[in-house]
C-alpha cells in the first residue's frame, strides 16, 4: 500500500506543477517562457524530497525490522550465510525500488509533457538530455532505498535508523 500509494501521491505532485504552468503560462514573460524547462515539473524538487525520504526508510525497513520483532534469528537459523540473507534482501528490494522508480519517472514525464503539450511547452523523450533525466529519476529510487538499506545494516534499531535516514 505505502509504495502505490505514494506512487501516485509522488505523480499527483508532479501533475499538479504541470497544470499550474499550464493555467499560468499566459501570464509568464516571453524571456521566462523561453528558458522554461518542462523536466521541472516532470521532475519537481518536492516531490522528489518525499520520494528520497519514503524509498530510504522503506529500505531501512526491509533490513531493522526483522532485527525489531526477533525474525532476524529464524531467518538465520532457516539460512546460516548471513551474506547470503542480505545479497537477497538488496536483491529483491533493487529490484522492487527500480520499478516504482521507473514507474514514477515515465508516468510523470508522460502525463507532465502532456498537459504543457497545449502551449508548445512539453518535451518528448527524444528532446536533448530529457531520457537521462528520467532514467536518472527512476535510478533514484533504488539508490535511496540501499542507502536506507545500508544504514540499517550499521544501526539496527528501527527509530534511530528511520531518524538517520530523514536527516542524513
């Protein structure tokens, strides 16, 4: 629930900076129009504040919460490599954070593009430097999320973990 959830919180955030451009475009300088750059609004700093903080603490989660609850000593006594344990959990949190990411970032730029597309202002993917921004935006998600990952592994405590995850 919590990664649909803020998937669609993350894209409402970023839809809601195009249909602001949009109804406000008129009123822009030619001088603003000109040097606007729609990936601003596909790409919105506040928006992906919220998703470094959300895919960091979810990652801390896969890895202090089993340590929290005492599941973390069944699961080494069902798999005694540690290592292996943790290669999975990277494995299948990577894998999981890298489709919200990319999920995210086309839908973003897709809907985003689209609404601007009614003043000539949205930019296909084929527009210099707009594919790196997007797969730059959906590699942020999972790189946040072994981050989290990584300080849970140092601290293994549930609430300092989650507070060092928001303010680092």
């Amino acid at each position: 629930y919590v990664l649909g959830l803020g998937t669609l919180a993350l894209i409402a955030l970023n839809v809601n900076g195009a249909v602001a451009d949009y109804s406000n475009w008129p009123t822009y300088s030619v001088a603003y129009q000109a040097g606007f750059s729609p990936l601003q609004d596909a790409f919105g700093h506040s928006a992906y504040l919220l998703l470094a903080l959300a895919a960091g603490t979810v990652g801390a989660i896969t890895i202090v919460s089993e340590y929290s609850s005492g599941l973390i000593r069944t699961t080494f006594l069902a798999v005694p490599a540690r290592r292996s344990v943790v290669l999975a959990k990277i494995a299948v949190t990577t894998a999981v954070m890298l489709t919200v990411g990319t999920a995210i970032a086309a839908l973003s730029l897709w809907l985003t593009q689209a609404i601007l597309s009614g003043h000539h202002a949205g930019w296909s993917v084929t527009h210099p430097g707009v594919f790196r921004a997007a797969a730059a935006s959906a590699l942020l998600v999972p790189i946040c999320a072994l981050v989290g990952m990584g300080i849970g592994v140092l601290v293994r405590h549930t609430a300092t973990t989650i507070v060092s995850v928001v303010v680092g």
